[in-house]
C-alpha cells in the first residue's frame, strides 16, 4: 500500500500540491493562479519536496485527479504528474474527481453528485461516475435523495431544492490532497483496476482551425 504520496490537483480553479504521508500532511501548497498554471504546480511540487527533505525517487506514487474539469488545468496537472513519473520511475494514478470527492465524505448515506465550473453557463455534473455537461439552469432531476459537493455544489442544490427535491448540501467545494491519495489507497485496498492518468473531458476543445487556414507542413 502506498504511504508517501504526492497529489496534483487543477481540474477547478483552485489548484493544490500536497505531499501526503499515511495519514499526514508532510507539505503543501495551494492557490488560484491568474496565469502560469504549469509554471506554478512545477514550482509547488519542488517546495513541496523540498519542504519534506524529499527526493521524488522516494514517493510511493503520485495521484492526480483527472477531471471533469478545467481543461487547461487537467493537461497541465496530468502533464507534471506524468513528467516526474517518468523521469523518477514512480508510478503515476488517476483519481476521478467522484472518487477524490467520495474519499473526502466517507459517511454519507445518498447519492453524491460532484458539480463543478464549467465555461458558458454551463456546469460539469458526475453522477455515478459519469460526468455530462448541463446548462446551469437546467440540471437533471435525482430519481433518489442526493448529495452535492464542489464549486458549484451550492448553486445546483439551490435549483434543485426549489423543485422540491431532497437534496443535502455538503461543505466539499473542492478536493484536498489527503483525500486524493485516499481515493488511491481506497482503490487498491479494494481490489478496483488501476486508472490510467488520462484527462476525462467532457466538453471537446474551444480549439477552432484559423480563418485563413492551417499553415503548409515546413518542408
């Protein structure tokens, strides 16, 4: 079972770094960058092994979370992670944001649906460990009694209750690094597949081809 774990979290705005041994938090680092997302976690990750007396050989393994989420911020924390992985030789995980948040709210007796930003007026909905895309003001109806967590929990419980429907408001806005390398240790202590450290988007890429279009292959 892994003990010392570094987890990398950018799938919501609010991004984190933490360096998890067993049950403590041996460092950690957290904040919304305005710009520089990659730059930023690359930074924490080395003060948080710094901080640590830590060398990244040493980790038992490294957790990221793998959406839904920021699409920027799921290819920058799935890069890094993936990065110092390779070039450490630990084994890298990915942890779905159901399961980080899962991990976080073990005694719940419902359903939990994790709500999170998405750009548009829309919002990302994991719902069984399927996640959709919804327009903000129109979010599924729960056949059962639910539970919301994430950054945009408060919202959809909002809608929702005013419908009629029994829904509990958790105070989960976004994961935290121990429960990140729970839901890893969870995983493993139960006997469910590895997952792969792959991004999960929900929405395609707002990529567009130019107007002009692409520029002939350099010969």
């Amino acid at each position: 079972m892994p003990q010392l774990i570094l987890a990398i979290d950018a799938a919501q705005r609010r991004a984190s770094v933490t360096l998890v041994d067993g049950a403590r938090v041996r460092a950690a680092r957290d904040g919304a960058p305005a710009t520089g997302l990659a730059d930023t976690l690359a930074v924490w990750v080395d003060e948080c092994l710094h901080d640590a007396g830590v060398a990244a050989p040493a980790l038992d393994a490294i957790a990221v979370t793998i959406g839904p989420g920021s699409f920027t911020g799921l290819r920058a924390a799935i890069a890094l992670a993936q990065g110092i992985g390779l070039a450490a030789n630990v084994p890298v995980h990915g942890i779905t944001m159901s399961e980080a948040f899962s991990a976080a709210l073990p005694a719940l007796h419902r359903d939990l649906w994790i709500a999170l930003s998405a750009r548009r007026g829309r919002v990302f909905i994991e719902r069984d460990g399927i996640a959709a895309g919804f327009d903000e003001t129109d979010p599924p109806e729960p056949a059962r009694p639910v539970a919301l967590a994430g950054d945009r929990a408060g919202d959809i419980a909002a809608r929702l209750a005013s419908r009629g429907f029994d829904v509990q408001l958790t105070d989960a806005r976004s994961c935290t690094g121990p429960a990140i390398a729970m839901a890893l240790r969870h995983r493993i202590a139960t006997g469910l597949p590895d997952r792969p450290a792959m991004p999960r988007y929900v929405d395609p890429p707002e990529a567009k081809r130019p107007a002009a279009g692409l520029r002939p292959a350099p010969r």
